[in-house]
C-alpha cells in the first residue's frame, strides 16, 4: 500500500557539473519495496545474537551500528528477500 506520509523524495549530492539537467520532469511518482512486491527479511542467528550482545554491553541507551546483507528478487519476480548476515558496531568517530 502506497502511504504518502511515509515516502520522503531522495536527491542526489550536489556537485560542480551535472551529468543530466536537474530540472524535474513530469508528475512524480512514488517508489517503494513492497507496493508490488512480498518483501521477506531473513536473519542469521549469529548475526542477532551479536547484535544482541553489542546492544546489551553498551552504556548508552541509543547507539548506531550497521546490519549488512543481500536484497534478492525471487525467480517469478513477485518476492524480495533481505538477507542480513552480517553486523558492524560502527565507529564513534
């Protein structure tokens, strides 16, 4: 289902020279991952249970940390699967 509150549009950097002209073109349209497609999210156990751990172990009550995996779209083209399997605490600085 298409919810407009949630969509917020991207923009690319700004640089010194353009490739493309910048000026928008035609009525804007919204894209998002499961307006067409059944999105799945597998996990590797491992991979929470450090999640987990890091999570616990910090003193603060929010911190940032990245979770790295693979999108893949199914053979018939109806499902989107997320495979997260690995975890990176991130840096501070």
């Amino acid at each position: 289902r298409f919810v407009s509150e949630r969509m917020v549009p991207f923009s690319f950097p700004l640089s010194k020279c353009a490739l493309w002209d910048p000026v928008p073109m035609g009525d804007g349209i919204g894209s998002h991952i499961a307006y067409y497609r059944n999105p799945k999210l597998s996990m590797m156990e491992k991979t929470l249970r450090l999640a987990y751990r890091h999570a616990k172990q910090n003193e603060k009550k929010l911190f940032s940390c990245f979770l790295l995996g693979t999108l893949a779209v199914d053979e018939v083209g109806e499902g989107v699967t997320l495979t997260i399997d690995r975890f990176d605490p991130g840096r501070e600085v």
